[in-house]
C-alpha cells in the first residue's frame, strides 16, 4: 500500500514518525493486554471498559512524548482538541 501511495500520489511517509507511532502503540497494546487479563474487576466487560481507560491516557501521553502528534494534530481532534492540546503541553 505505501508503494502505491508515493507512486501515485507521491507523497513518502516519514519512516521515524511511523516508528514513533508504532512504539506508542505497542505500549499502550502491552497495558490493555496485562490490564485485560489481570481481571482486576472480574467481569469481562468491566475489565475491557478498565483496560481502555488505561489505554487511552497510555497512547495520548506517550505520543506526545514521542513526538508522533504535534499540538496543531490534536486541536483538530473534534470536540475536545481545543480544550485538550493546552492541557497535554502544560503537563509535559
């Protein structure tokens, strides 16, 4: 897919952006994975509900320490990107 999309678009993904986003990933992957199966809760819904909440905060924080996302790329997250980005640079 990514050599069709520089042939035919030209546009070349910056390979250390994917990397940085694929770590992010792969991180908050690993919390849902050992959140999930620790069945803290011991209902399988409560625990996927827990494992994402852990997710999420896991994935924004490390992107943005990363460097995957830039504030410009979360102010455009609809609803609450505006309110969001400040709050991410301020602790950070």
């Amino acid at each position: 897919n990514l050599y069709f999309i520089r042939k035919y678009v030209g546009y070349a993904p910056d390979l250390m952006q994917w990397l940085r986003i694929i770590t992010a990933s792969a991180l908050m992957g690993t919390a849902v994975y050992f959140t999930n199966t620790a069945q803290l809760l011991g209902r399988p819904w409560a625990d996927m509900l827990l494992a994402i909440a852990v997710a999420v905060p896991i994935y924004m924080l490390t992107a943005v320490v990363l460097k995957a996302v830039d504030k410009d790329s979360i102010e455009r997250v609809p609803f609450i990107g505006h309110r969001l980005a400040p709050l991410l640079y301020k602790m950070l």
